[in-house]
C-alpha cells in the first residue's frame, strides 16, 4: 500500500538501510534560470539519499518525499519537480511510497530513501580501513565544484565548461556500483557530498587511520580542467575540495584492487582510480599531496 493512505505499508525483508537528507533553498541550491529549475533540484534531492544507500552497499527500496514550498511556488513547478525525482526513481528501481506537503519560508526538500540488503554482514559501513588499504574513487570528480563557479560567474560560461554543467544538475547515484564494492570485499565506504578531502577524513576518523591522496591521481570530471584554468587554480583544486560529485570513495585490501576493477568495469563505463594508500597517524588525518608537496583543502561543512 503506497500513496493514497494515511501510511505506507512495505513486505520487508532482510535489514533495512534508511538515509534522511535536506535541501534547502539558499543554502544547497539557488533557483533561477542562471542555477537550478525544479526539475534539478528533485532529482538532485533523490540522488542524494540514494547515494547514501550506494556508499552502503545497500539495495534501493522506497523513498519518501517532504515539500516544503514557499508561496508563489506554483503546482507547475512542484509537479515538475517531483517528476524528475519520479524519472530517477523509475530509473533506479525505487518505488515512492508518500511523503508530505508544507508551507515553507523557503523550498525545501527532505527525502528518506529507505533499501534493504540480506543481512548486515553485506553491507559497508565507514569503519573498517585498515593499514596499508588502497583508496579508491568511482567515476569522475570536480563537476559540481565547476558548475557552482560557473552559475556563480566566478568563471565564465563556456562551451567547455558546459558539460560539468550538465552533470551537477543531474549527477547520478552509483548504487550498482556500491553493491559490487561491498560483494567484493571493499573495506569502507563513503559518497562524496562533501568533497575528497572532508569525506576521505571520516574514513580515516572512523577507523583511527590516516589517509595519504595523490592529487594528481584524481580522475576530473569533463570540463573542470578548463574552469579551474579561468579560476586559477590547479585541476585538482576543484576535483578535491567540491563536494556533490556524489561518487563513492572507499579502501580495499591491495590485494582485492584486480577483483574491484573487474566489478566496477562489468558495471558500466564510470571506472575506478586509485588515489592513495591508508597508513598509521592520527586518526582522520589526510595528507592531500599536489605535485610533490603538501596542500591544505577543505571541502564543504555544515557549521551554525
């Protein structure tokens, strides 16, 4: 029993795996024709709970959506963005099973993704890193950064820098390739909202490890080595200190890398690098090493 009553009602089996995420207007997205329309920020706000269940290693199940809407958000744009979130939804094999509808200050999106997997055992939770792991990305990094200095006019909006445009509007969530991970035998995991070098830390805090990354090592997304050209700054600086790539970083045995290669290749076309190693140190720490010496970065936080 879905959507018409006052509750949903799911056959359950397994363990369940549940992630609540937020968006809200002002602070995780803009609106306007210069930076998101709602189409975007429904399955952006989908993208983000589902990647929640990539990084477990769990499958999707349900999703439930909160709308808060400000007055003068019309039901065009609110159906228009709830269809969005419908398309990766049906993508994905994820059911939406209810939610609610608000008056708000401003828009606002809340989505609990609720997936399952057979036992707790299947899963990848955060600790686990050991001494000497391998640490590894999926896909490509550095969009979402280039996107926001484009629709923020920091660097211009060029043919080149379009497609990471395009990918930071719609990023998708590599739940397929979560579950090889985990079958494989990956170690710890973690999606990349906030950026490689925040995220990567809390692999590092849960385990008591420190984690050594390669800069140079880092795959960039198409059309962020000519923005971060106009900023400035080197290519690495937006791949590292962005978040919302929405990939998943993790750590394996270098025994098990051929193994997880293989995985992620029978799964598509995103691949998977390598961009460090795992050692002993203070816990959470992350030497970021840039062309042969050590960089500060920082990606996003949530502080109040």
């Amino acid at each position: 029993m879905g959507i018409g009553d006052d509750a949903s009602v799911v056959q359950a089996s397994g363990v369940s795996v549940t992630s609540v995420d937020a968006m809200v207007e002002g602070t995780h997205f803009r609106l306007g024709p210069h930076f998101s329309e709602p189409a975007e920020v429904g399955h952006r706000a989908l993208a983000g709970a589902l990647s929640d269940l990539a990084a477990m290693g769990a499958r999707p199940g349900e999703a439930y959506f909160v709308l808060g809407l400000p007055h003068g958000f019309s039901e065009q744009r609110a159906l228009e963005l709830m269809r969005a979130a419908g398309d990766l939804a049906a993508e994905t094999g994820t059911v939406i099973a209810g939610g609610d509808v608000v008056v708000a200050p401003v828009l606002m999106v809340s989505v609990t993704a609720v997936g399952s997997a057979p036992d707790a055992g299947a899963l990848v939770a955060r600790a686990g890193t050991r001494v000497g792991d391998l640490v590894g990305v999926t896909g490509t990094l550095g969009a979402a950064a280039a996107a926001l200095a484009q629709m923020e006019g920091r660097a211009p909006r060029t043919p080149a820098g379009a497609p990471a445009l395009q990918r930071a509007a719609f990023p998708r969530p590599r739940l397929r390739e979560g579950r090889a991970l985990a079958e494989q035998g990956a170690h710890a995991m973690i999606d990349l909202s906030d950026g490689v070098a925040t995220d990567a830390a809390r692999l590092g805090e849960r385990s008591g490890v420190e984690l050594v990354l390669r800069l140079e090592e880092l795959p960039l997304a198409e059309g962020v080595p000519e923005v971060a050209d106009a900023l400035g700054l080197p290519p690495w600086g937006l791949a590292a200190g962005g978040g919302e790539d929405y990939e998943l970083c993790f750590t394996a045995d270098p025994c098990d890398r051929e193994r997880l290669e293989r995985a992620i290749a029978a799964e598509g076309s995103v691949g998977l690098t390598w961009i460090g190693t795992v050692r002993e140190g203070p816990p959470g720490a992350v030497l970021l090493d840039g062309e042969g010496r050590e960089v500060e970065l920082e990606g996003y936080e949530h502080r109040w």
